[in-house]
C-alpha cells in the first residue's frame, strides 16, 4: 500500500495543479543570445513583425525572418503574432516596402536555418516549433510567459485574438503537420 502511494506521488501531479500547453505544439520566438531583449509583450511581438519596430534597444536593426511561403510554421506564425494570413500579410508588406519604410523580411526553409540565420544575425527575430529550439539562441518570453507555460499565447491550434485596428478578433487554426514532411 505504501508502495502504491509513493509509486502515485512521484507520477501524478498534485491535485488542482494546472499543467501548460504542450509545448511541441507552441511557437517559440527566438532572438541572438547577445540580444540584450529577454521579453516581449504580444503587442511589441506583433510590432516587430509588422515591420513597425525598427530597432532594439542597444540601437541595432530588426530583421524578421519568417519560414518560406506555403510552410505550415509560417502560416502559424503569421495568424498567432500578427492576425493575418498569407495573403494579407504579403499585401501588407509590400505596401510598407513602397512607401520606402522597411526592408522585407528574410525567409529561410528550415527551423536548422532558422536557427542558423537568427545565430549569425545579432539583430533577428523568429520563430521555431518549442521543440526544436537548442543552444545557439535564446528563446523570449512572450507576455513574461515562455513555451509550455500556463497562459502562453503562441500555441498552435489556440484561438489568436491579435489586435487589428482597434478590434480584437478571434481565429482559430487546427493546423496540422504532418511528421513525415517535418525537416
């Protein structure tokens, strides 16, 4: 019986205690370890990938690098950060490049260049599935919450409520990724 109760104890966890999301299935936003940024709030996330933060605070440029048209991380990202699709997003920053504001942002065709542009760059920003992040970045808190924890807003599949114009509005995204396609 003892057995039994300490077996239980060191399995489950304590009784009302709230687990967070799976954390595979959350988007992880990443910046250059020498980044002095160690969070951001949803609101400054959206900013920067709108292109409308131009700079950190040491004073160093802003690049965004997203994953390439049509992938799955890039559709997520764009619906849970900034409320847009593609097409939407595209539109959007074409405008901006017009109007001579910002340069576009950097796209790469893995987490592994991901990681590997945001590692060489001190001044990037992305994005990688929680489960893919390693030791070359460092990962940002989101609203002072990081992947996995209770309340993180960057989970797949969550409703997005980003702010557009001066409405809030729900989306939801049950995006699924196929483990055979993952690179």
């Amino acid at each position: 019986m003892v057995a039994v109760a300490i077996a239980l104890a060191t399995v489950a966890p304590p009784l009302g205690a709230q687990s967070g999301p799976d954390p595979t299935r959350a988007l992880a936003i990443i910046v250059n370890r020498a980044n002095p940024v160690e969070r951001l709030s949803s609101a400054d996330l959206r900013r920067a990938f709108l292109l409308q933060r131009q700079r950190w605070p040491d004073g160093r440029k802003v690049t965004v690098v997203l994953r390439e048209e049509g992938q799955a991380e890039r559709t997520e990202a764009l619906a849970l950060i900034c409320g847009m699709g593609e097409a939407e997003y595209a539109r959007y920053v074409r405008q901006e490049i017009f109007r001579g504001n910002v340069n576009p942002p950097r796209t790469v065709r893995s987490a592994e260049n991901m990681r590997l542009f945001v590692f060489n760059a001190p001044g990037a920003i992305g994005y990688v599935h929680a489960d893919e992040i390693d030791s070359t970045v460092r990962v940002v808190r989101v609203d002072g919450r990081l992947p996995g924890d209770v309340g993180y807003p960057l989970v797949v599949g969550r409703p997005s409520r980003a702010r557009r114009g001066d409405w809030l509005f729900p989306r939801v995204f049950g995006l699924q990724r196929p483990g055979a396609e993952r690179p």
